[in-house]
C-alpha cells in the first residue's frame, strides 16, 4: 500500500483514483515516467521546479498533499470494480473532512462520477462537497489518458490554483 502524503492545513489534497503497480514498487505517487502529474503541477505554478516522485515528501511544503480513492494498486484504473470506488470514496470523505484541505482534487473525472455518485460531474469546480471541503476535479494526468496534452493538463491545474488565490 502506498503511504499518503499529508500534512494539517493543506491548500489541497491531489486525489488520485488508484496506485499504478510502479507507484506501488517505488512507494511513490505518479512514478510512471508517462504520467503527466508532476509536470502539470509545476507547468501550473504550483511548484518552483519539477518535482521528481522521489521528492514527493517536497509536496506539504507547497501547501500540497497527495492521496488516492483506492489503494490498491493496478495496472490500470479501469481494473477497480464500481464496488471499490464508493468505498473509497466514503473513506476519502472521512478522510478529508478530518484534515480539512482548502480543496480537494480528484485527478479523474470518471472515478470521481462512480465514487461519489455523481454522474453528470464535470472537469473543474463542484457545486457538491465531500467530507466538508470544495472539490475540483481535475484530469486524470495518465499517459493513457492521451486526449488530455500537457498544455491541456497544465491549464487545468492552473485554472485551479488561480481560484485559490
């Protein structure tokens, strides 16, 4: 299992669906060299410079933290059964709304629609709350989620960090 990265009063806590099976070999969140995470977060502004997954500790000093909806890890996102996200999700909801981050950043709008129940969600801002804190739902920075560039990702992230200033 993969240990989250947390710290009390976070700007936001990055929620990812799942460990990949790379993650959970490095203990490392985002650790496939495919994955566009830690580049959209410092294209983005959120970091100074990019981050290595190796320097995910790095993270809380940013006012960041990073969790997942499941951990457990897989090859592929789509390998969790709807059963395993709404319990994730119910245990993410206790989660946050015992940290309570600024916002919570769920990086895939498809899980974060099984998870919470809610179909119709969107990429961006969510009218809903979950554990108490806003959310804003982000791409999901996978390689495989190839219809979603770099440039695209990074504007995203970005759109998010501007609503918190």
């Amino acid at each position: 299992m993969l240990d989250d990265v947390l710290a009390p009063s976070l700007d936001v806590l990055f929620c990812g669906i799942n460990p990949g099976l790379m993650s959970e070999a490095t203990g490392h969140h985002f650790a496939r060299p495919g994955n566009r995470f830690w580049p959209a977060l410092h294209a983005s502004g959120f970091t100074p410079r990019r981050l290595a997954p190796a320097e995910q500790h790095l993270l809380p000093s940013y006012g960041l933290g990073i969790t997942n909806i499941v951990p457990r890890a897989s090859a592929k996102a789509s390998e969790l059964t709807r059963e395993e996200l709404a319990a994730g999700g119910a245990a993410l909801a206790a989660k946050v709304a015992g940290l309570r981050p600024k916002v919570l950043a769920v990086l895939g709008v498809s899980a974060y629609r099984t998870a919470f129940a809610r179909p119709k969600a969107r990429i961006g801002p969510q009218d809903e709350l979950v554990g108490g804190v806003r959310v804003w739902v982000l791409p999901n920075p996978s390689g495989l989620n190839a219809h979603w560039t770099p440039a695209a990702l990074a504007a995203e992230f970005r759109r998010l960090r501007e609503a918190l200033a």
